[in-house]
C-alpha cells in the first residue's frame, strides 16, 4: 500500500523535538538504509531546511524511508534496520514467541513477515525445540488457505522464521472494526480455513490455536470489486505431528511441557485441550473454529467475561447463548452447524474439515471483500519513541519498536501506513525527480494562491474607499 503522506503523531520524544538536518543526516549515513551513491545524490534534492524532522517527513513522502525507519532515525537509532538478507520495513505485532516485523528480500525484493523470536525463549532447550518444531511445521504446509514459509534462519543468537505477508486484516481485527460479517461472507470465510485445516490434517498436523487472530484476508489483486478473499491461517507454532508420522521422530514426540500449563486462547479452547494438551485431533480446531465462526457472526466470543480459568470451564460444562439469538438473520441451517462444531464431545462434531466445509458450500458466499474503501487503524503505536541518543550499540532491533502484546505471535500482516518495499538502486533518481518536480509545483501554487489572495485584498479596499470616498 503507499505511504500516506501526513504529520508524525502522537508526542515525540526530545531527541525528536531537537533533531537538526544535520544530525539527521549522519545518523541516516550510518544506518546503512542508502549506499553513499544514493546518499550523496540524494542530498542534492532535500528541501532546504534545518529540522531533521522536515527532513524526515519529506524522505516519507518521497517512498525513500517508510515512517518507522523515518521513527527510529529521529530517535536517535542509527542500526537495527537489517537482519541477514532482509531489511526492516515497520512492526506488525507481537507475542508470546517474539515479535513480528514487515520487512524485504535485499536481492529479491520481495515482501515478507519476518517473525523474530525472543532471545529468552531460545536460551533454554525448551524454546529451541519450539521454534524448530514451528520450523519443520511450517516448511511441510503448501496450500492456499495456509500462510507460506520462505526461509529459517540464525544470525547470531537471534533466531527467525521467514512468512508470506498477508496484504489484509486478521478476523480479530475485521470485527472489531467493522463489526460482524455478512452471513455469506463469514460462512465462505470458515469454509476457506476449513480447506487449510483439511490439508493440514492430511499431513498429520493439529494447529490447537486456532482463532480470529490467526485467520488473515488476503486483499485481492487486481481491480477491486472483482475478486474474492482468501483466508489464510497463520501460526502453527503450536502444531502436534501425529505419533504416526515415523518421518522424524523427535518431532512427532510431544514436547515436555508441565502438566498444568495450557497453550491456546481460552475463549476459543476446546474442553478436551483444556484438559490435556497432547491429547488432542482435528476435532479440538473444529471447535475452536466453531467459536471462531461465532464470533464472526455475533461479534462476540461464546463466553464472555470472567477469568481464563472460569472460561475454560464454561466450555467445558455450560453452553452458550445460542447465536440465533444474538442475530436473528442467522439461517437455521448455519445456527446447525456452530451447534454442532461448538458441541463438548468431540464425536458429536464434524470429525474432519472437509465434512464441514461440504456443510458450509450451500450458504458461502465468496466474494470482493465489503470493508474495501475505509483503511484500517495502524497496527502500532505512531508516537515517536522515547529513548535519546545514539542507541547503535544495541544488538536487538526488536526493542525499537512498541507493538500491542498480542496472544499470537503473527496477529496480523497488515500495515496500511508503510511503503510496501524502499526504493531500489536504480530508481532512486525517478523518485527523487518526481519529488523536486512535485515540490516547485507545491512552490508555484502557494506563490499563485498568495497573488491571487492579494488581488482579492486590494479590490476589496478600492472599493471599500469608493463607497465611503464618493
């Protein structure tokens, strides 16, 4: 998406406040985002100013920084803007495992989500086994409705996993801003996670976090209006390979986990999980997705309010207020099928996806998406951050930004108010070209305006003088 060009909001840090052009500059120079043919042909174009801030905005305007780099220089942080082959675009979120960040292939220039994991996690033998169980998953999923990974990889002691960024909301999201979907729209959303879940089940795999947070939109190419939505599934960071899967053993071994702890989201839990969490199928993402279809119709999770503990629960014993009754436009046939996958016995729901995707063919409804048209809130904090001075000594990037604590590590990929990739080597002239050119014109109109507001000013006290000078 482009970079809408607008004031830096929130209150800004005194590095800020105070940055110069010059100190600008310098910290832009060794922040390796330009090579110093780009940064001295790109210091002949710059507006002629003495606020670093200025300086910034303009460099945002121009595509050549997105506004998280523009962010970061201002507070003074001159690294961190680069991990291996891919450079730093802006924050999508963050989780129990780490933190996620938009980022570009140096040499392919291509968009990805680049998933960080935390250096806590992967000290211990515990979180290494986590993430490369997260690792081998995901590099056996290819399919449509399942979120695609490139690449794994080490640099230093900071480990990172490679996804396919999602260019569209997550249903969390979609819902709490648009509020709930259309009945066909929801039902054509659940059967397309239905299909991923099926192949995933195929090769042997439960995600057991199955959840509106983890089903991104894909916005469609092309002319909008025209094409559907595909819904994609993100996070098998807490997959099970089935025992049966001999292809490598110490992946199919659950990992040791004390018996009291529970890994999923409890309002989207099914009871079996709560109860035992490596003694779990496909049928426990059915019902998460159960209640995840619930919330996409109702706009609200089947047990609101109380504790985790106290939701847990209730899925387990109570039943919840049925979703007809919240929205009563809701056909019977589709209040069935919630019914059925919310049900506390797993052999009393849909005992694959494929079963329920064939149920939920005769009421989907695919389809351009309906929210196109209103751009979503920014997926971070655009305040400027705090810290002053020069912080290059830090090893980190994570700690740059400030994303919302989120429950799954890829919440969401969307980024609506970051340049989807920075300028290339050679494109650097045409964008700075356009820039100047659309500045003197910027120039000429407000000379114009003040000429023409001068003329309007005059004529105004001529006659003015006529009428009380007769």
């Amino acid at each position: 998406m482009k970079e809408h060009a607008k004031e830096f909001s929130g209150t800004p840090g005194m590095a800020a406040i105070q940055m110069d052009r010059e100190t600008f500059l310098a910290h832009m120079r060794r922040s390796g985002l330009l090579t110093q043919e780009q940064f001295e042909e790109l210091l002949k174009q710059l507006p002629d100013t003495k606020r670093g801030k200025v300086i910034a905005r303009a460099l945002v305007e121009l595509g050549i920084l997105t506004r998280f780099q523009a962010e970061m220089l201002l507070a003074g942080r001159t690294n961190g803007f680069q991990l291996g082959q891919y450079r730093i675009l802006a924050p999508l979120g963050r989780g129990g495992m780490g933190r996620v960040f938009k980022a570009v292939h140096l040499t392919m220039n291509r968009v990805v989500a680049l998933k960080l994991v935390s250096a806590n996690l992967v000290k211990t033998e515990l979180g290494r086994q986590m993430f490369q169980r997260e690792v081998r998953a995901a590099a056996r999923l290819l399919h449509s409705n399942i979120v695609t990974a490139y690449d794994a990889n080490q640099d230093g002691d900071r480990h990172y996993l490679i996804m396919e960024f999602v260019d569209g909301p997550n249903l969390e999201e979609l819902v709490r801003d648009y509020g709930p979907l259309e009945i066909g729209q929801g039902c054509d959303f659940v059967r397309q996670a239905a299909e991923g879940l099926q192949y995933a089940f195929e090769m042997g795999m439960v995600h057991r976090d199955i959840k509106p947070a983890n089903l991104l939109v894909q916005a469609p190419e092309g002319p909008r209006g025209k094409k559907p939505c595909v819904v994609k599934i993100l996070d098998f960071g807490l997959v099970r390979l089935h025992a049966g899967d001999q292809s490598d053993v110490a992946l199919a071994a659950p990992l040791e986990i004390r018996e009291n702890t529970i890994l999923g989201t409890p309002d989207f839990l099914s009871p079996e999980q709560a109860r035992n969490l490596h003694r779990v199928d496909i049928r426990s993402d059915l019902y998460s997705l159960g209640c995840t279809f619930y919330f996409l119709l109702t706009g609200q999770v089947p047990f609101p309010g109380g504790t985790n503990m106290e939701k847990l629960a209730r899925h387990g014993t109570a039943d919840p207020i049925p979703a007809a009754q919240l929205r009563s436009n809701i056909p019977a046939g589709v209040a069935f099928i919630i019914r059925r996958l919310m049900s506390k016995d797993p052999n009393e729901r849909y005992q694959t996806p494929a079963e329920l995707a064939m149920a939920l063919a005769p009421f989907a409804k695919s389809g351009p998406p309906t929210w196109m048209g209103t751009q979503l809130p920014p997926k971070y904090s655009e305040s400027l951050p705090t810290s002053s001075g020069d912080s290059s000594s830090g090893s980190d990037f994570s700690a740059a930004s400030s994303g919302p604590e989120e429950e799954s590590i890829l919440s969401s990929t969307v980024s609506p108010n970051y340049s989807p990739t920075p300028f290339s080597a050679t494109g650097i002239s045409g964008i700075l070209l356009r820039g100047l050119d659309w500045q003197v014109q910027k120039r000429r109109l407000k000379f114009a305006l003040s000429l023409a507001m001068a003329i309007v000013v005059g004529l105004l006290a001529w006659v003015g003088w006529l009428i009380f000078h007769p």
